[in-house]
C-alpha cells in the first residue's frame, strides 16, 4: 500500500502546482476514501501460500 500511496501523494503535490484552485487540502479526504479502499481490497485477497525453500 506504502508505493501508491507514495505516487498518489506525488501526483496530488504535482496537481498543485500545475492546476490553478487544485489545492491538497480540498483532496485529502480523497485520500482518505482511496486508503480505506485498498484496505479492503487488500482484506479480500486470498491469503499467498508460504514461500519455503526448493528442495
């Protein structure tokens, strides 16, 4: 979850510069809303089988 929230961050800080009246503190509930989405997303997926070494 760190990496999208990371580029997520990164394209809201770029909108706010390019864009006139883009504003992060307008977004971040956004934000909030696309957090808990990848949570569950994230809740839902089946669980990976355990990575043991190849004999």
């Amino acid at each position: 979850m760190f990496p999208v929230l990371l580029i997520v961050l990164g394209i809201m800080f770029l909108l706010d510069q390019l864009v006139p009246g883009w504003g992060i503190d307008k977004t971040w509930p956004a934000l909030l809303v696309a957090i808990g989405i990848i949570k569950l997303l994230d809740v839902t997926r089946p669980p990976r089988p355990p990575q043991g070494p190849r004999v």
